[in-house]
C-alpha cells in the first residue's frame, strides 16, 4: 500500500492537533504535532532567559535542546519531552502561548525545527501539524489540509481546553491572544502562516470533531488508493 504524507496547517486553536492524531491513528501513521516542538522551545528559552533577539544565545540554547515525543501507554497519548523531561502540560499554559508566536518567528529556530521535521518525514506514512508544514516543511506533501474557524469560536473552545486543565482565564483575553498569534503567524518574514495553493480548506466552525476526522481521513484514503493505483500500474508497465 502506498504511503503518504498528511500536512494539515491552519490557525492556533483549531483543532489541528487532535484532528491530526485521530486521522494518523485511523490511517495507522505517524504523529507529529510540530506546534509542540515550538511550545517546548518557548518554555527552555523562557526557563533559561534566552534573549531572542540575540542570535547567539539563540543558537547556543538549539544546540542544547531535544524534542521527542513518547506514546503514554496508559491514555495512549502521544507527549512532548524536552531534554528526557515530560513537558507535555507545562508547555500547554498560557504563559507558554502568550510566547510561542514570537519564538517560532526566529529564523534559526524554524531553520532547526524544520530540518527535524523533514527527516521525520523521510519514511512517509506521517501526519504532521502546523503552521507551515504544506509549504515549506513537506512542499510536496501528497495531502495538504488548511483548517480554519471564527476566531470566537476558537477562542471558546481553548477556553474549555485551559478549563479541563484548572486554569481560568478569561474568554476576551484569550481571543485577544488569539488575533495576536494570528497576525505574527500570518505576518512574519520566516515561514508565515499561508494556504498552500494545493491545499483543501477545512472551516470547522460549525463541524463536530467525528465529522472533521471523517473528511480528512476520507481524503487521505482517496490519495492513497488512487497513487497506489499509479504505483501497481507503473510496476506493471517496468
């Protein structure tokens, strides 16, 4: 069965990651939530008071850092490790999102994560999340996927998010954090946030999350049936 690469990309607090998980353990795929690698390096720059404007503590705290992801064995939830540690909670809060925009804005640190990236990618069979992983981490993705939703709408469902989690704040102060992320995301001279021109628009405002999960995995499988129809044709043909 020919394997692909899932990208879905699309503005904070869309859903993308838990989409992402469902439709890579529907497909029997790889996980990566790229938001995540950037949230842990926003929580070791903010631990070790890295300045972000200076390029070499910037590129002194990289060469310190290591990002992997853990499948926990008990809700069979794929975790965030930072240096061997489980940050997967801390890197979740709201101090970490108020931060992770302007982080992930720096030229070295996208020019790190996205080589980490692209040799996760390099067996296929992985769904990846992200703000650019159609454009410029995987350009060539077999299934590109860009989800969007009213920006109130994503504010009070990261409002339930941090609820669930103990942590209260405010519904306006989320969605003001929201549009701020959206425009450093969408405005930034590295890897902004765009629709890959190739990508299929997903407006999940007023979806369920089964029906968000159910399209993207039906075109997942669509790609995969029709390439892997090429691929016994072409072997055919040798």
């Amino acid at each position: 069965m020919y394997r692909i690469i899932v990208a879905i990309d699309g503005f904070s607090s869309c859903g993308k990651s838990t989409t992402a998980r469902k439709v890579a353990e529907n497909l029997g795929y790889a996980y990566v939530d790229t938001g995540a690698m950037y949230r842990a390096v926003t929580l070791y720059f903010l631990g070790h008071h890295v300045t972000p404007t200076n390029p070499k503590e910037v590129s002194a705290a990289l060469a310190g850092i290591s990002i992997t992801f853990r499948r926990n064995p008990h809700n069979q939830a794929n975790e965030t490790f930072l240096n061997g540690l489980n940050v997967e909670s801390e890197i979740r809060k709201m101090h970490i999102s108020e931060q992770v925009s302007q982080v992930s804005a720096i030229p070295e640190v996208r020019k790190a994560m996205v080589a980490q990236q692209q040799l996760m990618g390099r067996a296929k069979g992985l769904v990846m999340d992200g703000r650019d992983i159609g454009s410029v981490v995987f350009p060539k993705a077999e299934l590109k996927v860009f989800m969007t939703a009213d920006p109130l709408i994503r504010a009070q469902r990261r409002q339930a998010e941090l609820l669930a989690k103990g942590e209260m704040v405010e519904l306006q102060e989320i969605l003001e954090n929201l549009q701020k992320r959206d425009l450093l995301d969408t405005t930034r001279t590295e890897s902004p946030l765009v629709r890959a021109e190739d990508a299929i628009l997903l407006d999940n405002s007023f979806l369920t999350f089964g029906e968000q999960v159910d399209l993207v995995t039906g075109w997942a499988d669509t790609r995969i049936a029709r390439l892997s129809r090429l691929e016994e044709i072409h072997r055919k043909n040798l």
